[in-house]
C-alpha cells in the first residue's frame, strides 16, 4: 500500500477517480492523502455536512470517516463530464452497497473535479448529497418550487 | 434587460457569480441563458433533486423554478475558491432571505463552477445542497460515520 500511495502518479482524470473510489471503499487514508492536491483551495463536501476546506482539514475528515466506517462498496456511475485544459468536473452517481446487504442503497450523488499537476492528476474537490430515490418525482418537484 | 443578456460579457469569476445570483434573485431566466455555457457538460443540481446535465436541461429547470418561486432575496458568502487557468471552482454558502421575513434561512451549501471563454466567463456547474443550522455538530457526526 506504501508503495501505491508514494508512486501515485494518475495519467488521467478516469485514473484518479478509480483510484477514489478504490480509497474510499478500502477505508485507506494514506492513499487519500496521495490523491488530493495539497492545496489550500481545495473542498470536500459530505453528505449533509458542513464543508471541509484546505488539504488538511479534507484529510483529517477522511480519517474520522473511515474511523467509524464498517465494510461497503461503492460503484461511481458518471452522468456528466466537463473538460478544460488542466480541470476536469464529473458528476456521478454512487453507489454504496453496505456490508452483507445484496442491493445497493438510493445513490448519492457527487460531483468531483480534478486537476492536472507535474505529478499527474490530482483531486481538487468532492460534493456530495442525498438524491431521493424516485428522481423524476423529485426533478418534477424541484423544478416546481424556490431552490 | 434584453441589453444585459446580449452584451453578457463577464470579465472575471467573481463577476460571473455576482451575475448568477442577481439573475437567481431576480427570477430572470434570459440572464440564465447568458450566462451559463452552451455545452452538453455543464451539470446544475438544486437541493435534493435529480442533476440536469446539459444547457438545454439546465436553463429549463431554472424557467420551471422561477415560474413558481415567490420573491426572495440571496446573499452568497465565500468560503473556498480554486482557480486554475481558465477554470475557477468556488464553494459558498447561499443565505436566502424569503418574501418579507427578516431573518435568512439555514444556509444553502452550493459549490459553482466557471469557465472563461472568448465572451466572458460562463458558469458550468452548480451543486447546491442543504446544510443543516447547527454545523459543528453535524461536521462532527459526518467525521463518524459513513459518508
């Protein structure tokens, strides 16, 4: 894992959302710390919780997550990609399957952005909210009503 | 108002943001269309709904919004900001005061994306979110659990 984290080197923004997902399900913080630009600009938003800004502050949160966190998997489904020049913003559906249980929970949705460095593609940011399961009741509502 | 839209030509992300909220406030979905970029990769997210990806999509949902919104007013206050070439990513929290109440309601947390192109800078991502009052306590309760 040692070794994985100190050549982390992403080619592509493709290749450092794999790799934070990969962090994310193993619970394993080094590798988020290699991940994330270390930068005080960056952000990370948890579902309903207040925002994380500055590198440490983004680390020190995916540490007391992963304190906690028993085993789940996640699978990223993207629904929209933008590109330009060195930043790239995906937003995507995740979903978590959590320990035993056969079918995954109502996704969670996430936009991430990355941005390319000297050292490959860093991430930058990630924001993430509850999405209700039944979206086109949801969408329908939402456009019908203040924001 | 039809001049605004047509010289839309705004000369930084700061102005660019300033245009979305005073077009947001003012309910004025022409000022929308100007300022989001025309591309199938811009994503806007309103709270607890469905992601509109592409222009098309996302000034329709801003038109079905404002045709049922009642008047209000918004105060967007920055907490982060990361800028790289033509890309600039902020992270704010949007204060909306309702109707004739006097006091704003809890934050909205909303991260927004711009780009710059010839005409100006264009917005490209907004990701807005609900953020409960009391934020110390929820942040801490985000560190424990699974995100």
């Amino acid at each position: 894992m040692a070794a994985t984290c100190e050549d982390a080197h992403y080619p592509s923004p493709e290749a450092a959302e794999a790799a934070f997902y990969r962090a994310f399900e193993s619970r394993d913080a080094a590798a988020m710390e290699a991940l994330w630009l270390d930068d005080p600009g960056v952000a990370c938003i948890h579902p309903l919780a207040a925002p994380l800004t500055g590198y440490q502050a983004v680390i020190a949160g995916w540490r007391g997550l992963f304190e906690g966190a028993g085993r789940f998997r996640v699978r990223a489904e993207l629904l929209a990609a933008l590109a330009q020049g060195d930043t790239v913003i995906r937003v995507v559906h995740e979903h978590l399957t959590l320990g035993n249980e056969s079918a995954s929970r109502p996704p969670i949705l996430a936009t991430n952005a990355y941005r390319k460095t000297p050292a490959g593609w860093r991430m930058v940011l990630h924001h993430a909210s509850p999405l209700p399961a039944d979206e086109d009741r949801v969408q329908a509502a939402a456009a019908r009503r203040l924001h």
